[in-house]
C-alpha cells in the first residue's frame, strides 16, 4: 500500500485513476477544486486544492509516496496558459514537498505517427484539442529538462474513451500505438490500469510510454 495524492481525481481521466488505485488497497488524497465529488471512500481522503496556489499545493502534497497528476484545463478559456502554469506549480510543488515521484497524464498529440512527425501536427489532429495537446507536449518537455524529480508521462492513445477493464493492452515509448485495424485507442480502465502498474513497478522512470490496444 502506497500513499498517493491524484491532482484532478473527479475529472474523466482522474476517476478511472481514483477508482483503480482503491481497488489496489492503496491510500489516496483526492486534490480537487470541489471536494464534494469525490466518491466516499475509507481509502479516500478529498482535499479542496487550487493547484496555482503553490504553497498550499506543497503543503498538501507533503507525506505522499507519490503524486498523480489528471491535471487538466478543459474548462477554462486559455487551455494552454492555463494547464502550463498549473503543471509548472505541479512540479515546484511536488520538489518543495519532497515527493519521491511525480506521475503525469499525458497526451496522445505528441506521440509520432511518422518518423519526426507528432501527431499534433497532421491537419487531421482536431482543432480543438490543440490547447490540451500543446500543454501536454510542453509539459513533457518540461520535465525532460527536470534534474531533481523522479517523473513519468503515460500517454493515451487517440482515442481515451470510456470502457472495459480487459488489463490486456500493449506499451510503447514515443510512437502511437494503433490495433490490427488501424484505430489509436484505449478505453480509460485500461490506461488506469496501465497508470496504476507503473505505480506499483517503476519501469519508466524520467521517461514517457504510451498504452493501446
């Protein structure tokens, strides 16, 4: 049993991460804008959180064995301005604490399709995930240039949509990842899954993988 904190563990993503990790016994702080969706759990601990407020992040993060950041900036109108500044307090925060590891949801945009092509960059990528994908990209790039912390970005394949734990996928490193037929996906159980195994058994560390069927 470890103890986690998840940054965002109500969001789409957040969830599948916060019911994964209680079904493997470990203790989680739920950091979230609104503590009152947080599912009720004696495993789950929900904590009011404004993740550009530095040192109150730090302070909240102190004692955990490991940060998960589902940090996300939807629903705001600069969606890049946003998720930038917060995953740059994201990673102060987690140093000043003295987390050991910093674990990142990624995005699929950066992965390449072609030899030094990311998919963000082929007129197919939709308009408007560039805001997500670009900050999932710089914030991979920040962390490349991390000297301290211990991180890892999982990023999905195209297309994270809701559906079955099956805990049978493949992992890759930088390029997507595509099924017999061609489709990029994987359903959110299986990439908390994926997510959750890397928690348990580091075997990326400072490095970004990816996860697809």
């Amino acid at each position: 049993m470890m103890k986690v904190a998840i940054i965002g563990a109500t969001g789409f993503v957040g969830s599948a991460l916060l019911k994964e990790a209680v079904t493997r016994d470990h203790e989680i702080t739920a950091l979230v804008s609104n503590p009152s969706k947080v599912p009720t759990s004696d495993k789950v601990t929900a904590s009011q959180v404004d993740v550009l407020v530095q040192d109150s992040l730090t302070d909240k993060l102190k004692g955990h064995d490991a940060v998960i950041s589902a940090f996300s900036g939807h629903a705001q109108t600069d969606v890049l301005g946003y998720y930038v500044t917060g995953i740059q307090s994201i990673i102060s925060a987690a140093k000043a604490a003295g987390v050991p590891r910093l674990l990142v949801v990624g995005g699929a945009g950066g992965l390449e399709v072609a030899p030094g092509v990311e998919l963000i960059d082929t007129p197919q990528f939709p308009v408007e995930w560039k805001g997500t994908a670009e900050g999932a990209r710089q914030a991979l790039n920040l962390l490349r240039k991390e000297q301290e912390l211990d991180w890892t970005v999982l990023a999905p394949s195209a297309y994270l949509e809701p559906g079955e734990r099956t805990g049978t996928f493949r992992l890759g490193t930088d390029q997507l990842l595509a099924d017999e037929s061609g489709k990029s996906h994987i359903s959110l159980a299986d990439y908390a899954v994926a997510m959750i195994d890397e928690l348990e058994q580091p075997a990326h560390s400072r490095s970004r993988f990816t996860v697809g069927y």
